[in-house]
C-alpha cells in the first residue's frame, strides 16, 4: 500500500471519500443497466424507457443548480448526505412499488436524477477540497480502478444472480444490495469533516461568462454534443443486448468484457497522450466512435454487440482522458476560477444533460411517428455523431502561454 501511494498521505476523508466512490460504483455497476430492462420486460415499449430517462436527464440539472446554491451557502458535506439518501431511496422505491414500476416512469427517473444531482455535484466539489494537486492523480486513479472492478464485478454478479433464480425474485436481491450499499455510504458521510460554506451564488454570471470566454463557449457547447450521443445510448444498447439473447446473464456479459478492457485502455490512453497529443486523440476517439456504430446499428446480433463493446472501450479513454483534462484546463483559466468552481461546473453539468434530453426528446419523437424498427437505426447514426462533433469545437480552444 505504502509503495502504491508513494508520498500521498491518506487522510480520514480522503480514505472515506474513496470508499464511498467505491460503494457508489459497485451498486452503479450492479442495478443500473437492469433498472433499463426491469421496465423492459415489464412494459416493452421504447417509449416508457425515453420517458424515465429523460426524467432522470431532467431533474439532474435542475438539482445541480440547486445543489449548487446549497453547496456555496449551507454545507458541503449535507449536500452529499443528501445525495446518497435520494439514491437510497430510489432503491427502495423500486423495491416497494415491484412489479408495478412501469407505472412510475417519471417518479423513479426523477428519484434517480436528484440523487445523482446532489451525488455528482457535492463529490466533484469534495474532491477538490479534500484533495490536495499531489493527491489528485492519486484519488482519480485509484477512483478509476475502483469503477473499473465495479464495473467488472457488478454486471455479471447481477446477471448471474437474476439468471439462477426466479428472475423477479433475482431483480429483487440485486436493487436489494444496491440498496445496502448506499446505505453505508450514508452512515460513512455521517464520518466526513462538516464543511460549512459562506458565499454568494454567482450561476448566472457563469452562463453569462460563455459570451466574454471564446474556450468556455466551446466546451460547453462541445458538452452539449457529448450528451447528444450519451442520453439515448445510455439505454438503447442494453436493451438490444437483452432482445438479442433473452438472458440477463449475457448482459453481465457484456459489461464485463466493456469495462475490462476499457480498465486497460484508460491506463495505457493516461499514460501515452501528453497534452500536445489531447485534440487528435479526441478526434481519432470520435471517429471510432462513430464508425463502431456501423457494427450493430443494421444486425445487432449478439456477437456484433460484444465486438462493440471491445471497439467502444478503447475510444471512449481515447476521447474522454484528454477531453476531460481540457475542461478542466478551461475552468481553471476561467474568470475567477477558485471562486466560481461550484458555478462553473454546474453550467458544464445543464450543457451536458441538455444534449441528453435533445437526443432522448429526439428518439422519442422518432419512435412515435415512424416504425421503430425501420426509424431506430437511422436515429442511431444521427445521434451516434455526437461525439465525433466534439472535436469541431475543442480544436479552436487555445490557452493564452
């Protein structure tokens, strides 16, 4: 352990923010692609997964403005708190209503989208403040490997566990767990130093700031792209991967075989692309992005869904390790940088999820006025380019020496 830290002292918050990421990954990793199919199987429609993904697309950035506010006013750590507490419930939710959860689409998707609202803003602004710029690759390192193995582990135990019993009863253990999970993560926030904050909330001059900073103009708009492949993708995939077996367990499959080489990819992609290398590499990324869709976008049979999974889990480090790093690069050369981090990501997070609701609005409005057999691919290749644009805009962003 010592080795692999070197000279980075492993705090009480440090360690607990670690352990908390780790849990959040592992109960992730284990319900969140079944939550998909759990509706799946009970309504069969397209449709009624757009709607709750798109309530989740739609309350996550209504609650990051608000998390927002809270952070910068009230206390870092309560906002966190809670996070995890809405995320439990979700859970719980989903565990309560059963068999009758396609009947509380918008509920279930709004449960989710505020937990990950208060969950994703209140770690991004804990991470900078409990970490310090030498611990930083440390703790987003070992959060990397910490989602790799939840996400190696997760999908496959889940799989395996609804395959071998009753598949209800299956589903029942496996949001059971995740429901566990987040309540650990719960009583271990309860450990985490209370971080009261004071200060004004400046969001609106921080969206406003896209007309005086050309960079931040084009990384928000590039997220906005981003999103635009993220929000339909996100559930459309696995779903063709049950269709196309029947089988839960074949989903794990999947997962499995996307995050254990996407674990490789991101540590060779962290290691290799040096900061002058960022911009092809998002653009070679995109590309493959784009073209892997040609694999299942016709025929997705089985076989062809795993070859994606293998192709996109190289480009996705490809793209994101460096797109990632020029975000942040931007933010940090913004106006007032220190101040307004709070305001600044939530902007970048309302850009992001836009681009998800466009692209879920989108589908849905495919699917309803055209066969969704014949309309799905071609909504696919449209959406499938979100990320290949981002290169369009990261290519004009240049940081003043």
């Amino acid at each position: 352990m010592r080795k692999m830290l070197g000279d980075v002292e492993l705090t009480k918050d440090l360690t607990l923010l670690l352990i908390i990421g780790g849990l959040y990954s592992l109960s992730v990793a284990l319900s969140n692609t079944f939550v998909n199919i759990y509706l799946w199987k009970q309504s069969g429609e397209f449709s009624d997964l757009g709607m709750y993904n798109l309530a989740v697309v739609i309350m996550q950035p209504i609650t990051f403005i608000l998390a927002g506010r809270w952070a910068k006013k009230i206390d870092r750590v309560i906002v966190f708190r809670i996070g995890v507490i809405f995320l439990a419930l979700f859970y719980l939710t989903v565990l309560l209503i059963g068999t009758s959860a396609s009947k509380f689409l918008l509920l279930l998707g709004g449960l989710l989208g505020i937990g990950y609202g208060f969950y994703w803003l209140a770690y991004n602004v804990l991470t900078f403040e409990i970490t310090e710029p030498e611990s930083r690759d440390f703790f987003n390192g070992f959060l990397g490997i910490l989602s790799s193995v939840g996400g190696m582990i997760g999908p496959i135990a889940a799989g395996f566990i609804i395959a071998k019993m009753n598949k209800m009863v299956g589903y029942s253990i496996v949001f059971g767990i995740s429901l566990v999970l987040f309540s650990l993560a719960v009583f271990l926030s309860f450990f985490i130093k209370r971080r009261p904050a004071k200060g004004k909330y400046y969001f609106v001059r921080i969206l406003k700031e896209r007309k005086e900073n050309r960079n931040w103009s084009l990384i928000t708009n590039a997220n906005f792209f981003q999103g635009f492949r993220e929000g339909t993708f996100a559930f459309i995939i696995s779903v063709f991967v049950f269709i196309s077996t029947g089988s839960e367990l074949s989903l794990g499959t999947f997962g499995l075989i996307n995050s254990g080489i996407s674990f490789i990819a991101y540590y060779v992609v962290s290691k290799m692309v040096k900061k002058d290398m960022r911009k092809k590499a998002i653009l070679i990324g995109g590309i493959i992005l784009y073209l892997s869709i040609f694999v299942i976008v016709f025929e997705p049979t089985y076989m062809k869904l795993l070859i994606y999974a293998g192709i996109i889990a190289v480009a996705y480090p490809l793209l994101l390790v460096p797109y990632i790093s020029m975000t942040y690069d931007v933010i940090g050369s913004g106006w007032k940088a220190a101040e307004m981090r709070i305001e600044y990501i939530v902007v970048r997070e309302i850009y992001l999820n836009a681009g998800r609701a466009a692209s879920i609005i989108l589908f849905l409005i495919g699917i309803a006025f055209f066969d969704p057999e014949k309309i799905t691919p071609i909504i696919l290749l449209i959406l499938g380019a979100g990320h290949t644009l981002i290169y369009f805009f990261v290519r004009k962003i240049e940081f003043s020496q």
